[in-house]
C-alpha cells in the first residue's frame, strides 16, 4: 500500500474520530446513528494510522504535499 494521506487529512481524521467516539459514548449522540458515526469515526482512526485510504486510491486523490512525496 502506497500512503496517500497527507499530515493534515491524517489529524482531521483522528480528530474527528475522537470526536464521534465522545459523542457516543457520553450519550449526546445516540441509536442508529449514533452506531453510525461511531463506525466511521473507527475507519477514519484506522486509515489515519496506515496512511492509507482506499477511497482515495479508487478516486486517485493524493493529499501528501509534493514536498513530502518519494
């Protein structure tokens, strides 16, 4: 797996993450679609910590600034 996501999308996806984890589990979010979020915050944290996003691969979208690539 080639990484393509970039410092910057990889913060914002763990934040979020946390975000969607907190509203969860401190009950402001709740039901289906509190299972929801708490599912795509679980994808968001794992694409950040592989650096890989396959959606991204799929679509060829490539957040890694030039100045950091290979």
């Amino acid at each position: 797996m080639k990484k393509n996501i970039g410092n910057l999308d990889r913060i914002v996806r763990i934040i979020l993450a946390v975000v969607f984890a907190a509203l969860y589990f401190m009950q402001v979010i709740t039901g289906t679609i509190g299972l929801i979020l708490l599912i795509a915050g679980g994808i968001l944290l794992a694409t950040a910590l592989v650096d890989f996003c396959p959606i991204y691969k799929i679509l060829g979208i490539n957040t890694i600034p030039p100045e950091e690539k290979d």
